[in-house]
C-alpha cells in the first residue's frame, strides 16, 4: 500500500508538453522507502588536508662526562659552540670536595653532533672522562 501512495506522489515526466509514462516506477518507490545510509556509507568524502602536524619530538641523548671543576667552563662553552641548536640542557654536580665535576650533557640525537662533541672535548680537555651515553 505504501508503493501505491508513493507512485502517486512521484510527478509525471514530460517531454515538450507531453506526458511520458515512468518505465521504473517501482524504482521511485524502492529508492523512497528504503532507510537512509549512514553519511560514511553513501558519501566517500576526500580525507581533509593534511595540518600541521607538529614534528615528532626528537630523540634526546644524555652524554655524561666527569671534568675537573676548573674545565666545566670551558667544557659548557665547547659544547654550546659545537653543538649550537642541538644542545638540550647542560647539568653540572660536583664529585667528593668539588675537585671533580659530574656533567650531564643532553643532546638531540644526531650521531654527527655527538661524535664531533665527543673530538672537540678529548681534544680540549684530555683528562675528561666519559661515563654512559642515555638515551631518552
């Protein structure tokens, strides 16, 4: 009964004045009383645009190295100068009487950084000590 009202319902075609019979009739009513499809059924929408994503945080390595308290100068300002941006954080502690320095030296991983570090502070400071290297 409700194909009939909805045959009813559906307007007649017409070419140019005349009335045409609808050859799918059945088709109207099928297509109008079937449930509506959910949006991700019917619709195939493009994935938005990428944003901006932000990067992914880079790998953080912490190199430790025991100086003598006189060299922690020029061992912070050695690798300020050879690392530049790649230098995350420097931490200093001292060791028994501050005669030694405990330094924790916290780099983005870059293994070219962290070799050129390592050169530039066996070449400069030859008694420095390096302890483990920890990855973050």
């Amino acid at each position: 009964m409700s194909r009939l009202h909805l045959q009813q319902t559906v307007p007649p075609l017409s070419l140019f004045g005349h009335k045409i019979q609808d050859p799918y009739p059945v088709a109207h009513a099928t297509l109008a009383t079937r449930q509506p499809a959910r949006n991700a059924d019917v619709f195939q929408h493009p994935s938005p645009p990428p944003r901006n994503i932000p990067a992914p945080a880079p790998h953080i390595v912490t190199m430790h190295i025991a100086v003598d308290a006189t060299d922690v100068m020029q061992l912070r300002q050695l690798a300020a100068t050879v690392c530049g941006d790649k230098l995350s954080s420097i931490r200093v502690q001292p060791i028994a009487q501050a005669k030694r320095m405990n330094v924790w030296l916290s780099l983005e991983y870059d293994a070219q950084a962290a070799d050129m570090v390592m050169v530039a502070i066996m070449r400069q400071l030859p008694r420095a000590q390096f302890g483990h290297f920890n990855a973050i």
